[in-house]
C-alpha cells in the first residue's frame, strides 16, 4: 500500500514524479501529493482522491521548474484520505518533506516529543511526526542524512521513508524497513520507488535496498548505509520487463489486459524450469537435496489470493510427495504457536514479496529454525531476499489490484514445486513427472481456448447486474476455485458472494439458497467420477431449490447439460491441473460485471495492491 517516487536528475522532478506515481497509483488511491525544491525553497501541492484531481491542479498551477522531486499515492492508515492528511508532509518550518509507506508504531509517544518542542502537527498522521522529527534534527546543524540516520533508530514498526531539504537541494535520502523501495540507476540522474514500475519508463538498471538501509541519492552518486551509517554494499539487478509490459494496450482495464495475458503469463512461468537431462529446477534452490528428504511437514502461508494458490498446492504436493501439508493465514500464523522445527518447510506466497503478514511469518518461522521457500513475483523484494529458496512466478506487472495473471503463475509455481519436491523425495518416477509437465506446457493452450470464449461470459455477467447474492460451489481443487471466484466478485462488483465445498451444502449454506440465486459451479473432470457425480448430485440439490446453475464443465461432458441453466465448456484437463482453465471465467464474469456496474475495476475501493502493515 502506497506508492513512493523520487527523482533527481536533469528532467521536471514535478513531470517525471507524476508520471511515476501514475504507475503505482494501484498501490493506493486515497490521496496524491508531490514536492520539490528550487532555490532553496520548498514547494508541495497534495489532493485528496485519485491522482487525477492532483494532476489538474498542477496543470492549472504547476510547481517551480526542478531537478529534484519525491511524490506519493495513499492508501490510507492513520487519518481519513484528505487534502490535510495527504503525503508529502513538511516539518513545521517547511525545510524537510518526507513521504511515507507503512505505519510507525509508536507514534503516540513520538507525538509528544514532537509537541513538546512547540512543533504544531495539522495532520492525523504519523508520517507528519516523522517529518518533524528530521526537520528538529537538521535545524540542530547535522546533514539530512544523518538527520534520518538517527530518527530511523527511534521508529518503531514497518516503514519507507524518503526525504528532502531544502538546504541540501542536490540530494534525497530514503529508509527502508519492513517496507519496499528500490533504485533506479540511471546516467546523470537516478530514481527512487516502491517498485520497478515507478521508473520502468528510464532505466532498467535496479538496486534493491535491505533491511534497516538507508540510501542518499544525488545524480550521479547513489550510497547505501545501514541505520547507524556503516557503508553497505546493495545488490544490483537488471529488471526483464520493459513499459510497454504496464499500457493497457487496448483493452479498458489493465485488469482485462492482464486476463487475456495469461496464456503467456503460464508459459513464461515455465521457460527453464528442466535441465538438458529433464531434471527439474527451481530459480533459486539454495537448499539441498538432503535437506529438502528431511522435510516431514510443509506449512503454506498466505493471504487472499494467494492462500486460494496455496490450497490448490496441498492438493498437488500430498498427492506427487505424500507429505503433509497445511495452508494458513499468514496473518494468524505466528499467533497461534505454530508447532515448527528445522524438518519443517514454511512455503510463503505473496505476489509483491512485501506483505507484511506474510513477511512476519517467515521471520518467525525461521527463528524457530524452519526452512523457507518464496513463490513471488517481485525480484528483490523483502520475502525472496529472507526465504531459503525462491521460485519466481515470472507474471510480469500485474497493475490491476485484484490478481489476475498473478493468482495463475502462483499455481504454476505449486505445481513445479510439489513435482520438485517428488523429484528429491523419489515418490514419483521420472516418467510421471514429464508427463505432469507436458501437460502443464500444453496450459496455455487451453487456456487461450477459454478466452475465446469471453462474450459469452460477458453476456451472462450483463445479464446478472441486478443480482443481490452470487454462490460458488467446487470440490476438490475447484473448492479453491469457488473461493476465488467468490473473492475476484466481491472485490470488483461489491456485491455479496460465497464460495462453498459442495459437500458442506446440506450441512447449512443450502439454507441461502433461493428462487433465482445465481450459483455457479466448477464440475471437476469425468475421469474422478466419484468427485464429478458428487457434484452433479449437489447441482441438483440446488436447482432444486429455485437456484439459476451456471456450469463449468469440460467439453464432451453431457450428463452435466440437464442441470445447468448456462454450461460453460472448459478444455478437458487433470483434476489438479483444473483451476488454470477454470478460474479463468470467474475472473472474466467479475470483471465485466463490476464494468456493467459502473465501477472502477482496476481500483476497487478500499483496496491497496500489496499490503505492506499488518
């Protein structure tokens, strides 16, 4: 949540700032502000709302021509989204602006000193606190680097903080912990942002900041210390993704963009993943083989989507292993008192590798000696930095903030795992897992071929805008699917919905059912007739009751068409291989929906794309 840009360099710091933010407005919508220093002065202009009531006051009233810019795009935390509230803060003398991403802990004690010195806060916030606080510290002569050196060893709680001062208008300092932040390198000018995508447009050249580091950044100069000023080496990376990867590219929501990117979203997930001899490979397997025999438990971490990703890997990894999996939520798991030691794997999913949860997690988990594996997208981020091992899901910018693109190459990641670890373990002979692999090469195939079937979807979505209450049902793996599904309508059409095992049906969610409910449901494939007839038992129970059946079976299968008001035929696939081509509608039918309903898909409200507080 929020998004964080800085400039320095020889183009309008106000221009390239705002072209920034643009791109990590998915990151929070609640307000924008930006601020720059020329001659000395400091100038800032903020608005509550989207960036678009930002950029046309900027327009009628642009800032002074500069060099040298931060800017900010809220998802708010402490205080409600307003012109007051909005990021950049300044210091009660309007020397030092900071903005700011996380929350700071102990800000109530923070305040006081704050007030005590006579300094008067016009916020809510606790990024106005910070403000002041580097501001006193620069008022008492040091540089501002320092000055953020030793604020930094007062906070408490996860934060990205990036400053300027008007004294010193040749350079910005920015702090990272619990939060994200990269640099960007370029020539005569670098750039600062919570992702990559804040400065795609100019360089791909990338540093990724650590924990507890500070950066001070002028044109030509980028030095990286930690909280107490001892000087550290960063890690540089080349990102793979150029800007043409984050434009809509014709379609009127990235979100939409991005569903049709799938097809090749799978395949790039599964370039590489065999070695010459047909072995298989992880990106960064940095434990060993002998490590991975002595796992006799696997905990999969997770929230929202993810989690959905993570259930459908416990159906793959007890089926190929036979080990024994369990699937939390990153955000209870650390409170509960997790029974964990070195023979457990703690599998972590997140899509930004900063969720706070999930980041917590881990932590916790490894100070109980377990090992850890990330499924991310995001190349340098918090969680892959801090895990044992990393399997990159090679999504590409996912800008939409309900995960799309990003929710399939988390499965394709699951699945390469859960056939790694049969590879190690020998519960799977080689024959076994090629021919698993073949099928998932031929994925994006079959996922194209559901695509072509968008306007049906579409026309079904349109003809359901006036729907109260939406049910999804599944088995087995399309139990996830259905909870999924349910999730992708409640996030982008705000209306209610609930995704159910089918087989819980009469043990209570049947009583929801009524004349006209709209109930769609994922019929798993013919070949586990035991799970498929189940299912059409529980098809029946609905309709029955009054319930409008829209029905994903896969082709050729007829003896779904007496109970389906509307049949939408998906590619016939394995069972756990399913929810790569089932899913696929349910986000189409989300998507076109919330369009029909007016809403803003890309940006749903309340929401942030990555949740970087807990």
């Amino acid at each position: 949540m929020c998004g964080i840009v800085g400039y320095v360099g020889p183009r309008s710091a106000q221009d390239t700032v705002i072209d920034g933010l643009r791109r990590l407005e998915y990151r929070g919508y609640d307000s924008a502000g930006v601020a720059v220093v020329r001659d000395g002065l400091l100038a800032v202009e903020k608005r509550a709302g989207k960036l678009a009531n930002l950029e046309k006051v900027l327009i009628e009233a642009p800032l002074p021509r500069a060099d040298i810019g931060i800017g900010h795009t809220r998802w708010a935390t402490h205080g409600p989204p307003n012109d007051v509230n909005a990021h950049p803060h300044a210091g009660g003398a309007r020397r030092v602006a900071l903005v700011h991403n996380g929350i700071i802990e102990n800000f109530v004690e923070l305040r006081g000193r704050v007030e005590a010195d006579d300094h008067v806060l016009l916020s809510e916030t606790d990024t106005e606190i910070v403000a002041h606080l580097v501001e006193l510290q620069v008022q008492s002569g040091v540089d501002i680097v320092t000055a953020m050196q030793r604020v930094c060893q007062q906070l408490d709680g996860a934060f990205t903080l990036v400053a300027i001062d008007s004294h010193e208008p040749d350079k910005i300092v920015a702090a990272r912990r619990n939060s994200p932040l990269v640099v960007g390198l370029g020539d005569g000018e670098n750039f600062l942002g919570s992702d990559v995508a804040a400065f795609i447009e100019f360089t791909r050249e990338a540093l990724e900041l650590g924990q507890d580091q500070i950066v001070v950044m002028t044109r030509d100069e980028v030095l990286v210390t930690d909280f107490w000023g001892n000087p550290v080496q960063a890690r540089q990376f080349h990102v793979d993704w150029d800007l043409s990867a984050a434009e809509k590219d014709g379609h009127d929501w990235f979100m939409r963009k991005e569903i049709f990117e799938q097809p090749r979203a799978v395949a790039d997930s599964l370039i590489g993943r065999r070695t010459a001899a047909g072995k298989l490979q992880l990106d960064e397997m940095r434990l060993a083989d002998e490590e991975l025999r002595d796992i006799d438990k696997i905990i999969i971490i997770a929230c929202g989507t993810s989690f959905y990703a993570g259930m459908v890997a416990k159906y793959a990894i007890e089926h190929w292993t036979r080990t024994p999996v369990e699937v939390e939520l990153a955000s209870e798991f650390r409170y509960r008192d997790p029974i964990i030691d070195a023979t457990t794997l703690i599998v972590a999913i997140s899509q930004s590798g900063e969720t706070a949860d999930t980041l917590q997690a881990i932590r916790h988990a490894r100070s109980q000696k377990a090992k850890v594996l990330a499924i991310c997208n995001t190349n340098g981020s918090s969680i892959p930095r801090e895990s044992d091992a990393v399997i990159y899901t090679h999504a590409g910018p996912e800008i939409g903030v309900a995960s799309t693109k990003g929710f399939l190459t988390q499965l394709v990641a699951c699945y390469l795992l859960a056939l790694y670890m049969a590879q190690v373990k020998g519960t799977r002979f080689g024959d076994e897992i090629d021919e698993v692999m073949r099928q998932l090469e031929a994925m994006p195939d079959h996922i194209d071929k559901v695509l072509q079937g968008a306007e049906q979807v579409y026309e079904l979505a349109r003809s359901h805008v006036g729907s109260r209450s939406v049910l999804f049902l599944g088995r087995h793996a399309g139990y996830p699917v259905a909870l999924e599904g349910a999730l992708k309508l409640k996030e982008l059409a705000y209306i209610h919905a609930e995704g159910f095992a089918a087989g819980e049906l009469k043990h209570g969610p049947i009583a929801l059912v009524e004349d006209g409910l709209p109930v769609l449901c994922v019929v798993p494939p013919r070949g586990r007739d035991h799970l498929h007839d189940k299912m059409v038992s529980g098809i029946q129970e609905v309709r029955a009751r009054g319930a409008h059946t829209i029905c994903l079976a896969e082709e050729g299968d007829t003896s779904i068409e007496p109970y389906a008001d509307h049949l939408i035929r998906l590619p016939g696939v394995p069972v756990l291989l399913q929810p790569l081509v089932a899913i696929v509608p349910l986000q189409l039918f989300a998507c076109e929906l919330a369009t029909a309903l007016g809403h803003d898909v890309d940006q749903p409200r309340n929401l942030a794309k990555s949740v970087t507080v807990e």
